[in-house]
C-alpha cells in the first residue's frame, strides 16, 4: 500500500485484450497508477485498439527513484494491437517505464502497427537525470510491426531513452519496417547535455 514493496501478480499487472477505447492513467498525480513487480508485464495489450496509456510508474516504486520492475516488460503490445498511444503531449501525461527485467516497451509482431510513444522517461528516474536502467532494450519492436512511431517533431513529444542495459531502441527482423524514430534523448539526461 505505500508503493514500496514488491507484491505483484503472478501475471501482468493490466492486461486489455481484445478491446478498444480504453485509458489508464491520467494526467495528474491523482490519477497515475504504480504498475510494479508484476510476474510478466506491467501493461499487456493484446488485440486492441485506441488504448492511451498516461502519467503512470511502470516499474519502479511510488517515489519514481527505486527499482520495482515487473518481471517482463513494462509494456508489451502485440498481436494486431493498432492505434495505441503510450505517453502524450499534455504535461504530465508521459510515463515513467524503468527498471523492468527485459524491456521498457516491446512492440511486436505483424499488423501491430500505427502505434505511438511520445514524452516518456524510458530507463531514468523520475526527473529524467539519473538511470534506472531497464535490463535489456529503453524500446524493442520486433517480428512485423510497421508504422510505429517513437518521439516527435515538438518537444513535448520527445522520449527521453537513456540507462537502459543493451539499446536505447531496437528494430529486429524482418518485416519491421516503415517505423520511425524523431526527435529523442536518446543516452543523455533529461537536458541533453549529460551522459
């Protein structure tokens, strides 16, 4: 109950499957959800559509400093999953994804496409200036998808994507194409100016 303890699930701490339209988070610190030391996924989305996923801890404690990571991945979206969005370009509607055993995020397989992560702290702490490192990929697309896109044209779209324990982002086998990478701090703090 005080976000400091690992007590998670056996399996992912949110699964949405087959399913559209849906929220989790917020905006505001009333709203944000500690998503943490599940026994897979912090958020597992899985034939689904229109998802937004915002201002949550995904993976570390309610203080956003220490490491509480789920066993898997932060967030897994898979299976023809299309249209989601992880972040946001409204103040405090990023997401803090660290300290997850594998990935922060994993995009995988064919027709997962047209999905969007924007403003999110990917392997920081919470002020974006200290890691706290995912064990494997910051981001990981993988078997198929298209049409993703990590960051954007504005600052209020860009990803901070640094500490994480093997690549910032991978793309990885064939049939993933077409996805775009724009914008990100990609191995610095949230300023740009430190490793």
């Amino acid at each position: 109950v005080n976000g400091t303890s690992d007590l998670g699930s056996d399996y992912s701490g949110i699964s949405i499957s087959w399913s559209s339209g849906n929220i989790i988070g917020g905006t505001t610190a009333a709203e944000r959800n500690v998503i943490s030391g599940n026994g897979e996924h912090g958020i597992f989305i899985d034939y689904s559509f229109y998802t937004e996923v915002m201002g949550n801890y995904i993976g570390t404690d309610i203080n956003g400093t220490s490491d509480l990571g789920n066993t898997q991945n932060g967030i897994y979206i898979c299976n023809q999953s299309q249209y989601n969005t992880v972040g946001g370009t409204v103040a405090s509607s990023g997401n803090l994804l660290s300290g997850n055993d594998n990935n922060g995020i994993l995009i995988a397989g064919s027709n997962t496409d047209y999905n969007t992560v924007i403003n999110n702290l990917i392997g920081t702490d919470l002020n974006g200036m200290s890691g706290l490192p995912n064990s494997e990929d910051g981001v990981f697309i993988q078997s198929g998808p298209e049409y993703n896109r990590i960051g954007g044209t504005t600052a209020a779209e860009r990803n901070v994507i640094s500490g994480n324990g093997e690549y910032g982002i991978c793309f990885y086998q064939t049939g993933t194409e077409n996805n775009r990478i724009i914008g990100n701090y990609i191995g610095t703090d949230i300023t740009g100016t430190t490793a």
